[in-house]
C-alpha cells in the first residue's frame, strides 16, 4: 500500500469505481469480443494479455488497437465500419468470461451498509455496463452509472465522474476515485477527486507510478486501508 503526500486522506462520502479491471475482469470476453471481430476479416487472434493492453478508451480505441497489432491498420470509412461491425459482437461478449475483480461484493456490502453512496463511471457504453451490473446483482449498491455514451468526453476527461456526482449530490472533494489505470487519474484529478488505484488490472505502466493518492492490492486491501487512515486521522 502506497500514501502519496500530495493531499490528505479522509473517509468519503462517495466512492466512484471504474469497472473493467477494478470490479470486473472482463478482458477474457474483450478478447473474445475482438477475435470474432478479427476473424470475420480473416485476420489470426489475438491473446488476452495482448488485449487486456489495449483496454482503455472505450470500444472505438479498442478497435483501433486490435487492427493495428494485426497488422492490418484502418483508418477513416474502413475504421467505422470496423466499429459498426463491433457493436453487436460486443454485447454478445459482456458475461460470459466475466469475473468479479477480488473482494468487490465484499467491499461493496460495507459500504452499502456503511450509508457511503456509490456509483460506476467506467468508457464502456451504458447498456453493456448496466448488462453487467445486473448480471453481477451489483446494481443495488450504487446511485449512479455512467457510461461512457452518456457523456461528450471519455475519462481521462472528468465529465463521467462529474455526472455520476451529481446524481449522488456529492461534492468532488468529499469523494473518492478508486480505478485501475492513468485514465482514472487523470479523471480524478480533472475533477478534483482524490484517487486510488488497484494492483491487477489493466495498465500498460506499473501501477506504482501513476500518481494515485493511494495503490492497494484489492479492495479488500482497500477497506483496512481506509480504516487505518481514518482512526490515524
């Protein structure tokens, strides 16, 4: 567990989390999801630690990255088109590899039962993240989903957290960002959020240097974590 020094760490009132690779590992059906898209262009498959590196971004960069590590790049119409072609076989693609990430239900529960609001701001589109929260029976703790149709700008850009906020009526100070990856950063520090990032999920650059307030190693770690700072505060 790692405490970075550039702010304090207080309990918050909201804790927003990011979805693929912090409460779900969903890269075994991306991979899936992708290689239909591949092989339907006669191109070979692609590993799941080869795509877990392209999550990030939403769909359109995953495409994107998908052709290009193929070595078959589109760009423009041929990209579109790739992107059109996605859609379906992505929502075919959301439950059936999926997983829940270490220690969520668990972490979840308490703070439900804690009364800390919570919500989902992730760049997966709405109706796929929702498909999967339900699926996960994960719906009844949170106040809000945000996917990322449902705002102009993907995270790194703070719009998503800013949206899920305001349905919880939560300042951005009194909140948390809890993710796995530089976009929950870099979302969290555009909106004025403290944030925490989680070992195992789905980053191109070790987690340690990503500039999070706080790394954990699931949110199990999370929970006594929190505990420890608040008793010492």
């Amino acid at each position: 567990m790692n405490v970075g020094a550039s702010r304090p760490f207080r309990s918050p009132k909201a804790i927003l989390f990011d979805l693929d690779g912090t409460l779900v590992d969903s890269a075994p059906d991306i991979a899936a999801a992708v290689n239909e898209l591949l092989a339907g262009r006669g191109l070979p498959p692609l590993g799941v630690d080869q795509v877990k590196a392209m999550i990030g971004g939403g769909v359109g960069k995953l495409v994107e990255r998908a052709f290009a590590a193929s070595g078959s790049p589109l760009v423009g119409s041929a990209l579109e088109e790739a992107n059109r072609d996605m859609a379906p076989i992505y929502r075919r693609h959301l439950t059936g590899l999926t997983r829940l990430m270490p220690g969520v239900r668990e972490a979840l529960t308490h703070f439900h039962v804690n009364g800390t609001a919570m919500g989902v701001v992730t760049n997966k589109p709405q109706l796929a993240t929702r498909e999967i929260l339900l699926h996960f029976q994960l719906t009844e703790y949170l106040g809000a989903i945000v996917g990322g149709d449902a705002v102009t700008n993907l995270k790194p850009a703070p719009d998503a957290l800013l949206l899920a906020l305001d349905q919880l009526e939560v300042e951005p100070y009194e909140a948390l960002m809890v993710g796995d990856s530089v976009s929950d950063v870099g979302a969290a520090r555009a909106a004025g959020m403290p944030v925490v990032l989680l070992r195992g999920g789905y980053t191109r650059v070790p987690v340690e240097e990503l500039g999070a307030d706080l790394v954990c190693d699931s949110l199990l770690d999370l929970l006594s974590a929190m505990q420890k700072l608040g008793a010492a505060a």
